[in-house]
C-alpha cells in the first residue's frame, strides 16, 4: 500500500485562482521552500533544466507593464489581469533552459513541469493557493526576463495567500479508461 498522507495531499492539489486570494503577502522564506521542492523535480541526464523568475512588489508591477505592451489590447480587457496581479503575492515566471545539444526539447519541458508539479503540491495545507497560467505571450518576454536564445518562458505561476481552505475540485475520468493493462 502507498502512504495515504501522500494520496490525500497529491489529490488535494488543485487550482486556485486569484479571485479566491486575500491580498495578503506570503513572507519570502515560504516562497523560497516550494521553489526548493521544485528543484527536486527529476531530470534526464540530470540538466535541471528549470528557471524560475520571481515577481512580487514594485517587480510586479513592472512584469505587469510588459505583459500589457506585449499583449496589446484595449484597457478594459486589462483591468482583470491587473486585478488578478494584485490579488497575487508572488507570480512566478516558469522558464527552462532547452538543452538541445543534449535532449529533445519534450524531456526540458516535462522536467520543468514536474518541478512546477513539486510546487503546486507543496501549497496544499498551507494556506497557499496558485495556479499555472500559460497565455501565448509568455514568450514574448524573453528580452525582459532576461532569458538567452536556448531558454524559454513556459507560463506563470500566480501565488496568493487564502483565508480558508478551498474546496472546488475538478472531476477526473475514471482511472480504468486510461489504463490497459497487458497481464
Ligand atoms: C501545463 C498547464 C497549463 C495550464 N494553463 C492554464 C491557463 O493558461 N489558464 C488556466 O486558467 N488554467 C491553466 N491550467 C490549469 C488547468 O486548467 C487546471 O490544472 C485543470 O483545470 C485541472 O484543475 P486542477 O488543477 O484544480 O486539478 C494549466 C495547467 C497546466 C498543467
């Protein structure tokens, strides 16, 4: 049998979206544990091929700056991610670095999603809520995020501090239509 402390915590995880944050400020030491969760993400050929850009404070505002020049469209459809920025204690740019030299680029990815995995789980019980979002401009921050050409944005990961546990859960198909089993 597997350890049910670690069922209930992987099933626990979910997204929680800016709406549902209090405003409150995470301290960064809490940041800094789930980002050291992340990092014990797996990885071929041992790359770690994960970067995380944090964003809280005056940053914030300034990554909200850009992601507006960048997305270019009119005011009002701002006004939701503006409010969404602000809700958020820390937004976390998701990057990786591609490594093509050495793997395809699928293996970087699944690794930096595994590490992103590490994080969300780690927000369970906490008080934490956070979701990944991955709109197309993402990478049209590359310049400002300061990343080279073999590195990319893949997404950001909202954080906010919540009043209460939430208890939205999405539903799953059933496990016994995505296995075959070959007895
Ligand atoms: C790679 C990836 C990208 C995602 N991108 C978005 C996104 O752009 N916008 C969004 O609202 N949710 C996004 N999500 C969150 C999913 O919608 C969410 O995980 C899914 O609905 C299941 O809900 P749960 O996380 O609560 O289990 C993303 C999730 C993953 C794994």
């Amino acid at each position: 049998m597997i350890k049910e402390e670690i069922s209930s915590i992987i099933k626990s995880r979910q997204s929680i979206y800016p709406n549902d944050f209090n405003g409150n400020i995470i301290p960064e030491e809490v940041i800094l544990e789930l980002l050291e969760n992340a990092n014990h993400a797996p990885s071929h050929k041992m790359t770690q091929p994960w970067i995380f850009k944090v964003f809280c404070g005056d940053s914030k505002k300034m990554l909200l700056k850009e992601i507006i020049k960048e997305k270019d469209t009119p005011g009002k459809k701002n006004e939701k991610l503006k409010d969404n920025f602000n809700r958020s204690s820390h937004i976390i740019c998701v990057c990786m670095k591609k490594n093509n030299h050495l793997l395809p680029e699928w293996e970087e990815i699944s690794a930096t999603a595994m590490a992103v995995q590490n994080l969300w789980i780690s927000c369970v019980g906490s008080n934490i809520g956070g979701y990944w979002s991955t709109p197309k401009y993402a990478n049209k921050l590359k310049s400002f995020l300061s990343l080279s050409q073999d590195e990319a944005c893949l997404g950001f990961f909202y954080l906010g501090a919540l009043n209460s546990k939430n208890i939205r859960k999405t539903k799953r198909k059933s496990i016994h239509d995505k296995v075959h089993w070959f007895r």
